[in-house]
C-alpha cells in the first residue's frame, strides 16, 4: 500500500524510520539520509576505520586500529569491489552514499561528539558502504583466532591447542529458528531469532522500512550500509542469519626482504617483488604515524610475528574475487518467495551465513551463503607457509549446501550436518539443543528469546568429584546450595551469583595453573588482537573445553575448583547475578554525554541469562561478569500476518543521547519485550529528522 503524500521520511512511536521513494535509486538515497540524521557520529567513526583515520579525529588510542586498516586495505578492497558491481548495483550504492551526504550535517548537529572532539563530518565517497561493511566483519571470522592457535602451540606445545576448540570470542551466541506453517489452524511459518554481537552504543543495527513501488521490506540495517543483509520481512518472504562459523580467512606466513625501496617475498622458486608503498596516520594530538603497506600474492600484510620475524598476510574471498556480496542486496529486496532469496544469495560473499528463509506459500529452507576456499586442511588451524604451494587456493569453493525444512529449525553457531565441513571451532551444542527443546514444547518466541537455563554440566560435575573430607565447612555448604540451585541465570538469583564468582575464581586459578602459565608469555601480535590473544580471556571463553581436558594434559583441575569454592565461601557474599552481571555498551567515549547515558542504563536494568544459555548474555569469566555482548536485535516474522510481528533493538533508534529515541527500547530489551512492527502508513508521523532544519542550518553556519 502506497503512503499517502509524497515520498519521504515517517515514524512510528519508537521513532523507526518507515520510507517511502518512487524509484529504488531514491530509496536508498532516503535510505542513507536518515542513517546520517539517526547516526551521524556512528556513521562516520565507521567510515573513518574504513579509511584508517580514527586516530585523525579521536586521537592516539586509535593509531591500532588505523594501522590496521592501512595494512589490510580496507579502503582499496572497498574501492575494487565497488568497481565490480553490477551497473545498477553501483548506482543504488552511491545513491545511499550520495544520501549519507545529504543528511550528515543535520545528523552532525544533534550529536555531541562531533562537538566534543572538534570534528566536522567529512564526504562520502560511492564506495564508503562497503568499506563500513568491511570494518564489521573483518574480524569477525576466523583468522585471530588462527594467532592464538600458533600462540598456545608456542607457548604451551601442539597438544594444549584443543583445549580451546570451541567458539572464538567474537563469532557466536546467536539464535534463529523456523516453525513450520499448521494447515489445520491456517497459521503461515514464523522465523525468529536473536543476533548477538558486540553490545555497541549506539547499536549496531537500525530498524527501518524500505518501500518502493517494486518492494516494502522491514528489517535491521547496518546504520551505513544499503539494504538489509541479514534480517528482513518483505511481506511474503522473510529471512533471518546466524554465522555459519565457516572458515574462508587464512594466514600466511611471509619471508620477506627489503632492497631499498622495494620488498622481496620469498617464493617457491625465489624472491620475487611484492606491492609496497608508504601511508601516514594522522593523530589529533600527537605526531603522525608511518605504516607500511605491503601486499604479496597471497594477499596483504596485516601483522608480523615477534617470534620468528616472518610477516603475516591474510587472505579472503572479497580481496581475492574484488566481490563483497552487494550485488546480492537489491534482488534481497526484491525478493517474493524462497527460491528468490536463495537465488539472491548466490552472490553473497563474506561473511558466510547460516540463513532460514521462509514464505506464505509455507515453504521454509535452511541454506548457507559466501564463499569458503578448497584447501589444506592446515590452513583452516593456523598460519601456514606461504612459499609452500601446497597451501595455495587453486581448488575452488566449496559447495554451499541447501534444504528444505519440514519440522522446526534451529541455528544456533552449533555444528550442524550442513556446516561441519565449512568450519573447525563451533558454539556447543546445548542452545541448539535447549532451543528445539522450547520449540517442541510449544513455547512462545519470548519465552525461547528470554530462556535463561545454563548447561552447567562439565562445571557441576567438577564440584561434584571434589572430596568433602578436602572441604572447609563453608566450601561443603556452598557446593551443596550450588548442586541444588536450579541452573537459571536470573538477575535476582542468589545463587546464580555464587555460582558466577566460582566460576570466575575457577578460571582465574587455572589461568595459574603450571601447565598453562606459559601462556602468559608476551603475545608475539599486535595489540589489536588481544581480545583473541590474552591467555585468561581464553581460558574464560573455553572454560568447559579446558575443565574437560586438562586433567588429562597433566594439569589439576581439582585442585582449582576447590580453592575457587573456597575463596568465594571464605569472601564476601557475591549477591545476585544482576547485581554483578551489569550492562557494559561499548562507546568511543569521545562525549561525556555519552558516557553518563551508558552509566545511567546500568542503573535502569537488570540483566538475565549467560553466555551459554539461550539468553546469552555474554561476559568473560575470571576477566569480568559485566555483559559486553549479547542479544543486538531480537525479532519474530510472521508470515500469515506481516503486521502481527515483533521486534527490539538494545536501545532505540536514534544515536544521539537526551533523544527520546536514544534508549527508549532498553527496558522492554531488557524485559525480553518486543515492540510492534507498524505496517500500517496512517499510523506513522511524516517526520524528516529528530531535530529540524534550523538546527541544523545553525550547525552549519557554525562550522563555516
């Protein structure tokens, strides 16, 4: 149904931005305006880290990052790959640029970022989409976690590395599943789910309608990036992903000479030149920063190891193919049924993506998207040789696997018969399992979205072989309440609590165990990869896998977890699990505004849930129990009904704090409530921006 009026900007009561254009080229110019008036500050710091300017405008503890950027390329790939689009592809992508552009100065001058650093917004270029693409996903696959792989091999031998065979920290958590249609009661299928990423403020995804005459699509974009990759409901189809966990990055490791100017890598048969040249990081307040860029064939220097002085170059489908998987987008949109979607699909590239699509004929498919090199199987565990042309990309890809579903589906991160030739690290079983569980039962989405029961099991069978004689009257009364608590991690459990703090002491002592204290050895990577390479992190995200195996390594996990209970039954009462389970939004903290926001919302909930129940939650056991990651967005399509579907965002849709919109979906987030989706164009309010045009043209008049 066609608004009423012309095209523009309307919103609901959340303050979701619902757009309506005559032509989809004009859509996603009105796309990118309002992402730029809802997200000015987001938008551009993501730009920036595509280009490698944060430290430019942020200053020196973003030189990393920049770094980073610089060497991988981030900007050049985004450039080529943009080049390689399909005509009308390219010209849909810069329209949404072209839309950035419109809207960043009215953006600008509601956000107090741009105020309190002294930045102004910049230009974006057509290809600046796919660069904030990039900088999402670039370390969300698997290649740090191949550095702490050659790390614990190094440090601890080859045998310690399985003890951390399981989900990396940045890659999983997340939830989908498909309930078949009931021809009995009429009812079409329902997808649902719940991606969890990094808890970013303002969130990572933007709710929004995207309507035209050839679609009307709801669904979460990236606030940056045209279309909806992930997540949409186009009224008779609708799709939903998780990570497949496929592995489709690999590291190499490089030989490298320098002759003058020029750089020399070593290959089968010689030394051959490779691509260099020099870039400089600008840094507000401080010097500029040279980096060296270097690009062998397998693909650019990103670090070097300290260790053994070779170079480390990456190596991904997008860089290899110049694609990143735009082309995919616009037939998304236009999408009417499965076969459409997984038709559009055929073009993604990375990051590869389990994917449940269903539509109102009642069909429901399950399939993987993007591409995942043939090779050695050395490559998919850790950096490998790259003079070896056994370890070359010379057989294609694999297979992308697709089936149609008759009962309930559940993507979980888990290892599936669809997945498990794509990947080497999965989430453990038990979401997956606990999910099909709620499903067969017959339980509600909410109920399936808040499901806050923890698979304990390793854990409390670790308390359960400690020997009483072993145990002070304290540590034997604690086990006891914890063998008899219920396993639910509910913000108001005491004893979801005291189980917390052990676990947390639990890990801490193992991380000063005599068999993994090589691990604290200085990590021979950059810095930026310390979240994949600091030894008591990893410990904490693997704890079960390390419980589970140690013992058999020669460690003492016993003796761990009875001076773990001791200490949490000798110290002071850990309290409830909301009470040390708090809410931590990852921000810039560039405005002081900014940081009493996030300060404020700690105070207004209370957090559910863990990082292995449904509800996940996540925090690091033994580093912090605050929850850094967790549920970005949670959704249910309806396919009989589009208008009786739900969906929530962290906090709301605007990026700009005292905005009614800033946070205005944190409490119902927080409460496992959805909010409705309006479909409904007489309900909605024509609403150009949050803060007016004379705001912003005194923005203006100000930076002149």
């Amino acid at each position: 149904m066609r608004p009423p009026g012309s095209a523009g900007i309307r919103r609901d009561a959340w303050g979701v931005p619902h757009l309506w254009a005559d032509t989809v080229d004009d859509l996603a110019r009105l796309q990118g305006r309002a992402a730029a008036i809802d997200r000015a500050w987001q938008v551009e710091t993501e730009r920036w880290r595509s280009e490698g300017r944060l430290a430019e405008h942020v200053g020196p503890a973003e030189v990393g990052w920049d770094r980073f950027a610089r060497r991988a390329r981030l900007d050049d790939t985004a450039r080529r790959c943009y080049a390689g689009l399909d005509p009308a592809t390219r010209r849909w992508v810069a329209a949404y640029a072209q839309g950035v552009n419109d809207g960043l100065a009215e953006g600008a001058a509601g956000a107090p970022e741009f105020a309190a650093t002294g930045c102004r917004p910049g230009r974006w270029r057509p290809w600046s989409p796919l660069g904030v693409f990039l900088v999402q996903h670039v370390l969300f696959g698997t290649f740090p976690t191949k550095l702490w792989r050659a790390h614990v091999a190094a440090t601890c031998g080859p045998a310690a590395v399985d003890l951390f065979a399981t989900e990396p920290p940045a890659g999983s958590g997340s939830n989908a599943w498909a309930v078949p249609a009931d021809p009995a009661t009429g009812r079409g299928p329902v997808i649902a789910g719940d991606p969890h990423r990094v808890l970013e403020l303002p969130g990572i995804y933007h709710q929004v309608r995207l309507a035209c005459p050839e679609f009307d699509v709801v669904g979460f974009a990236f606030p940056g990036v045209p279309g909806l990759p992930h997540f949409g409901h186009a009224g008779e189809v609708a799709w939903a992903v998780t990570n497949a966990m496929a592995d489709y990055q690999d590291l190499y490791r490089e030989r490298l000479r320098h002759d003058g100017d020029r750089v020399l890598v070593r290959e089968a048969d010689g030394w051959f030149p490779a691509h260099r040249h020099l870039e400089s990081i600008e840094v507000r307040g401080g010097d500029p920063v040279p980096v060296e860029v270097i690009e062998t064939p397998r693909g650019p220097v990103v670090d070097h190891d300290e260790g053994t002085g070779e170079a480390l170059s990456l190596r991904t489908p997008t860089r290899v193919e110049l694609r990143l998987g735009f082309d995919a987008l616009l037939p998304l949109l236009r999408s009417r049924s499965v076969d459409d979607v997984a038709t559009a699909l055929r073009r993604w590239v990375e990051p590869v993506n389990s994917v449940l699509v269903a539509d109102r004929t009642g069909a429901v498919t399950q399939l993987v998207a993007g591409l995942v090199p043939v090779r050695d199987q050395r490559c998919r565990r850790e950096p490998v040789p790259g003079w070896e042309p056994r370890y070359r990309w010379t057989d294609g890809y694999a297979p992308m696997p697709r089936a149609e579903v008759s009962g309930p589906a559940v993507c979980a991160n888990d290892r599936r018969p669809d997945t498990a030739a794509l990947g080497v690290d999965f989430a453990p079983p038990h979401r997956a399992r606990r999910i099909r569980a709620l499903l067969a039962d017959g339980a509600e989405p909410a109920v399936v979205h808040t499901d806050d029961r923890l698979d304990a099991t390793v854990l409390r069978a670790a308390l359960g072989r400690l020997d009483p004689a072993g145990l002070s009257a304290e540590a034997l009364a604690l086990r006891e309440r914890l063998a008899a608590w219920d396993g639910r991690m509910r913000a108001d459990s005491v004893d979801a609590g005291a189980f917390a703090a052990w676990r947390a002491a639990l890990a801490r002592r193992l991380h000063d165990d005599p068999l993994l204290r090589p691990l604290r050895a200085p990590s021979a990577y950059d810095a930026l990869f310390a979240p994949w390479t600091d030894p008591l992190a990893r410990i904490g995200h693997a704890l079960d896998a390390v419980v589970a195996g140690l013992d058999a390594l020669g460690g003492d996990v016993d003796a761990a977890a009875a001076g773990a209970l001791e200490e949490v039954a000798h110290g002071d009462p850990p309290g409830p699990w909301g009470r040390r389970h708090v809410l931590h939004p990852v921000h810039l903290a560039a405005a002081p505004q900014v940081t009493a926001a996030a300060a404020a919302m700690r105070a207004r909930v209370a957090l559910s849930g863990d990082s292995d129940c449904v509800l996940a939650t996540s925090s690091v056991p033994g580093v912090s129990d605050a929850c850094w990651r967790g549920p970005v967005a949670r959704y249910v399509w309806d396919l009989t009904d589009r208008a009786a579907s739900r969906w929530v965002v962290p906090f709301g849709a605007s990026g700009r704090p005292g905005d009614a919109h800033f946070d205005d979906q944190l409490p119902r987030w927080a409460g496992g409530e959805l909010i409705p989706v309006v479909t409904d164009w007489r309900q909605l309010t024509r609403s150009e921006s949050f803060i007016g045009a004379r705001q912003a043209e005194g923005y203006r008049h100000r930076r002149a």
